[in-house]
C-alpha cells in the first residue's frame, strides 16, 4: 500500500509540473496626475495618457494580466523595492541613485528639467533663483537638481503638478521646475500667455519603467518595447499624446 501510495504521490508531483503555471496579476503603479503621461480622464473616470498606453501594448506582447494601482509618485520606488510592486511606469527618470535600489528597463522616452516663471518675470535662468521661492513635485528628480545645483530663498515641494501650478499662477512662488513634457503640455494650454520658460533643458535624463530589484519582467519587457519601436505601435502612441513624430 505504502509502495502504491509513492508511485502515485510521484506521478501527481510530475503532472502537476508539467501543468502550465497560471500567471499572476501584476500590480503596477503609476502616478494620479502627471498628464500627458498619466491622468485620470474626467469622462470616464478611469487612468489614461502616454504611460498607461504604452504599457498596456507591452502587457499585451508578454501576455501578462495587470493591475493599475495609481498611487503618489513618492511612494513608487520604496513599493517596488519593498516588492509590493511588480512594476511603476511614471514618468521615471533614470538615475544611478534609484538604480542602486530598483531596475530599469531602457529607456521610453527622453525628458529633461525645465525652469518656469510667470510672463513678466526677470528671471533667465537658474542663476538668478538666489532671492526666490521656487516649486517642484515632491520626490522627483527636479527636487534632486535644485537642491544639488541651485540656490534659492525657499523651496515649496507639492504632492501633484495642479498644486505647483496653481502656486505659480497665483504668485505663491517665483518659478517652478519640473520635467520637460509636463511643462510644456501646462504652458501650451493652461499657462498659455502667462507663463514662460526660461534657461535651457537641465538634466535630460531618459524615462524607463521600474522593478523589483532581480525581476525576470525586465528582460521581457525590453523585448517587447523593442517590437513596439519597430512595428509602428510606439510612434502611433506617441504621436497621438504629444503630436509629433519621436526622434
């Protein structure tokens, strides 16, 4: 009975090996407002932009189920090195500081700092932030950058773009700084006619997705991005959120 007993423990353990492994939810995080990479849409109430679509084509190449999480940009990093997350796609910069706790994947899109300062304002660059309140996005690479490379009177650090902005636009601070497209995407539309932006592009660094230190996703991923880029799908997604070709 005993020998009967093994052979068929042995036979269930071989069978249930050579079954295929039913693949996780993902749980990946993105950012609550950082248009046009990721943003609630007031029609539908749910996440879109540039981020979310991308990464929607690459779950698509891999096979794989997911789950949004939106949740504040701060708190991405530490949730993935804690392995809470499998993967954030935020409008991430790469840099040697967060790779030492995260991997990237290659970079998506290239990006940089951008200085902005009300229509009438004197300033032309970071030079003459020394007697000026300046603002950025909280736990965000521009923090990094004005802290390291400028000097100011005081610095403002806001959980989301909307509370920066309307600092700026309703003279709470000199100047904000934050990353190329969002800039660009508020002086184009919101900002038309009353805001500028001085100085030239500070710190261009690529955006890349983040993982778990270790994550066999990364590799997958990459490949997939690869596809993308040469099949039309990333030129479509980008041309549709930021209306031009990518270089």
């Amino acid at each position: 009975m005993k020998k009967f007993l093994a052979v068929a423990l042995t036979v269930f353990m071989a069978t249930a090996l050579s079954l295929p492994v039913q693949a996780a939810e993902l749980i990946v995080a993105t950012d609550t407002n950082f248009p046009p990479f990721e943003f609630k849409d007031p029609e539908t109430g749910k996440h879109t932009g540039f981020d979310i679509e991308i990464w929607d084509a690459i779950a698509k190449k891999i096979g794989a189920e997911y789950k949004l999480q939106p949740m504040a940009f701060k708190g991405i990093v530490p949730g993935l090195q804690a392995k809470q997350l499998d993967a954030g796609i935020a409008g991430m910069s790469i840099t040697e500081e967060r790779k030492k706790t995260i991997d990237f994947s290659d970079g998506y899109y290239d990006s940089g700092l951008l200085l902005l300062v009300p229509a009438g304002s004197q300033v032309k660059g970071i030079e003459d932030l020394g007697d000026k309140v300046v603002a950025t996005k909280q736990g965000t690479t521009s923090e990094k950058y004005l802290k390291e490379n400028a000097k100011f009177k005081d610095l403002k650090l806001f959980p989301n773009d909307n509370a920066m902005f309307m600092e700026l636009m309703t003279g709470g601070t000199d100047a904000v700084m934050f990353d190329k497209p969002v800039i660009e995407n508020f002086v184009s539309k919101r900002g038309k006619d009353s805001v500028k932006v001085v100085g030239p592009l500070y710190e261009g660094q690529p955006y890349g997705i983040g993982f778990p230190k270790g994550s066999d996703l990364v590799e997958k991923v990459n490949a997939a991005l690869k596809t993308l880029k040469e099949d039309g799908t990333y030129a479509a997604i980008y041309q549709k959120w930021f209306g031009v070709a990518p270089k």
